[in-house]
C-alpha cells in the first residue's frame, strides 16, 4: 500500500479544492463539488468562492440564494451550511440521526414520545405559516410545552426539522436576523428517502480526501462510519500516512507530485478544510491551532503560502478606505513570497470593497 506524504496529501487538497488554480466553472458547480460550505456567518461562503473560482461576483451567490438554487441549512456537525437545493434535500436525511443526537441532553432525554411529535407539529405549522426567528419560534413553541427553554426548544425544533434560513439571509450586504421555515416549503419538494450515506462519503473523499474514518467522522459529524467504509471498500482506493493510518480515496481524483507549486490563497473565516479531518498537519501546524481556532467558537480568517496556513488576516472598511491587516505566524520566507501575497490582498481588497475606496495592505 503507497504511503503519502504530507505535502503528497496537502497538494491532492488542493488541487480539489481549486485552490492550485481558480477554476471557470459556475458558483453552483463548485458549491456542488465542495459537497457543502460552512456558512456559520454571512460573508465567508464568499469568500471561499472567490479564492476558488474565477470572475466570481458577490451578485452571483446572491441570485443562487434569491432563485432558492442554494440553501443554508443546518447539516454536518450540526452546524450552518451553504448547500445545493438537490443536495439539502438528500443530506438532511443522512444527518438526521446525528442531528438529534446533538441535541442538549436536558431535553432530548425528557421529551416524551408525544411531546416530540407535538413539537414537530407545531413548529412545522408555525414555521410554514410564515418564517419565523428562532427566538420568535422557541416563544411560541413554549405556549404548548411549558417547563422547557425558549431556546431548547427552539434548537431541538432547527435539529429535528429540516429548517432553512430564508433570503434575504445570505445575501451579501443584507443584515438583520435569520429566518426560518421549512426546506420543503422553501423549495417545494419532499426530502429524500434514502439515508445510507455512501455517495456524500464519496464526494467527500473527491473533495478532501485521502483520508481516513476519522477525518469522514469529523467532517460529518457521524459516528461508527467504519461498517459504511467497509461496504464501499471495494470501490475505493487506499493508501497510508506517513504515521501509518489507512487512508480511503475516490477513484481518478487528482494526487500531485508533493512539489506541485501552490500560490498563496486567503481562506474564510471557517474554511471548510481546517474542520474537515481529524489529522489537520496537511494543511496546518497542530503549533498554529491555537491562533486560528478560538475558545468560543471562531476560525479566523487565514491565508496559505505554499499550501499551508502561515497566518491571518482580517479587512476593514472606513471612511474611504479599505484596510487588509496580514498577521504572519512567524516571518515570511522570501520577499518573493510575501510580493505574491500582498499582489493577492489587492485583488481580495478589489473584491470585498470595490473601486469606491482607497486600498491599504498592512503586514503586522
């Protein structure tokens, strides 16, 4: 069995994740291909678009959202993602069990049988009658299950339905609360029935892979994957790491030799690759998780020089002009580097804030 190395690992990454090279496909196909973008905040599915893809523009995700082509829903790891309407449909129902399972033990041990069906029934109606805040919701469903938190029952209605947030929530420069109804209200079909998970499996592996049950575990947020590995082995590939752990690919998805060029790329806050494995060392140092991942929840922003995270960024926007602050981890290795970085903040800087201001790339 071939091992991989690190850098084996990190450029078949990228390569499948367009980040080698942006690639001329549509928004909607690479939202496919990703299989699904975190989408906790607003903003960062365009970024990770954008570093992606080319010619992309704000408008272009808008309209996914407005034709109700895209969704944001909650699915893998029980968190917010941006997925196709074909892919929603099918995923929440291979996520449904783990969905509940992530509910707050308070109440998914106490719910009684008939309770859970009465809120399934409530907030379904409340929610198709018109959408509805989660703080709206959980009011509301509290008038028919006294004795239980606003907020758990509002949750437990988001993980037990299949709830998508409403336009204009996602839409680039829209603010404001998210609302919510149904999928199957939104975009006028039932969920699928099949819940084995094998194809999104596969298209995991076609996005992220190789990689090893552990990593598929992480990044869909199930448990016991290793019977739905063991089905589907006969039409994988395998390999090793370099500490030995077995590793499953799809067929023909790209490896690239290790030294593959890779120009620098700046990632979104949650880019989907630093939550997608259990071994992170493809793409970052275990030294540098600390920075990026903080106590209450937020992956900063980042950016990748020669394939690996080496620092983050964060962009402001006032009085006319646009600031990129680029914070490296420990010093760039060569001016040539950090004059390929900055050449990719200005057309991040063009990007998020247009032509209207004046452009400022701060190295700190």
């Amino acid at each position: 069995m071939r091992t991989l190395t690190k850098r084996e690992l990190n450029r078949a990454l990228l390569a499948r994740q367009m980040l080698l090279q942006r690639e001329s496909i549509t928004p909607l196909e690479a939202i496919k291909r990703l299989v699904a973008i975190q989408a906790q905040a607003q903003d960062p599915p365009y970024y990770a678009l954008w570093t992606r893809i080319e010619s992309f523009k704000q408008e272009h995700l808008s309209q996914l959202l407005l034709d109700r082509q895209v969704v944001r829903i909650a699915l893998h790891r029980s968190t917010i993602h941006l997925v196709t309407a074909e892919d929603c449909l099918s995923f929440r129902t291979i996520l449904q069990s783990m969905l509940e399972h992530c509910l707050h033990n308070a109440i998914r041990n106490s719910l009684s049988g008939e309770q859970r069906r009465e809120l399934l029934i409530c907030a379904r109606t409340l929610t198709e009658e018109k959408p509805r805040t989660l703080d709206e919701l959980g009011k509301l469903l509290a008038e028919k299950l006294p004795g239980y938190a606003n907020a758990d029952l509002a949750n437990a209605a988001r993980n037990l339905l299949p709830l998508v947030q409403v336009t204009p929530r996602g839409i680039w420069g829209a603010g404001g609360q998210a609302y919510h109804t149904t999928a199957e209200a939104w975009l006028g079909k039932p969920l699928a029935t099949e819940a084995a998970p094998d194809d999104m499996l596969r298209r995991y592996l076609a996005a992220y892979g190789p990689a090893s049950i552990k990593d598929m575990q992480v990044w869909s947020g199930m448990t016991k994957l290793k019977e739905t590995i063991e089905r589907m082995r006969p039409t994988l590939r395998t390999f090793r790491d370099e500490q030995g752990v077995e590793l499953f690919d799809a067929p023909n998805a790209p490896l690239p030799d290790g030294d593959t060029p890779a120009p620098p790329r700046f990632l979104s806050e949650f880019d989907n690759m630093l939550l997608s494995y259990a071994d992170r060392s493809r793409i970052m140092d275990d030294s540098h998780k600390p920075l990026v991942f903080t106590v209450n929840g937020i992956i900063r922003s980042t950016f990748l020089i020669d394939g690996f995270v080496r620092g983050l960024w964060k962009l402001e926007q006032r009085k006319g002009e646009a600031t990129l602050s680029i914070q490296p981890f420990e010093p760039i290795g060569s001016e040539e580097q950090r004059s390929a970085l900055a050449l990719e903040g200005e057309k991040l800087l063009k990007f998020a804030a247009g032509d209207g201001c004046s452009h400022r790339i701060l190295f700190l």
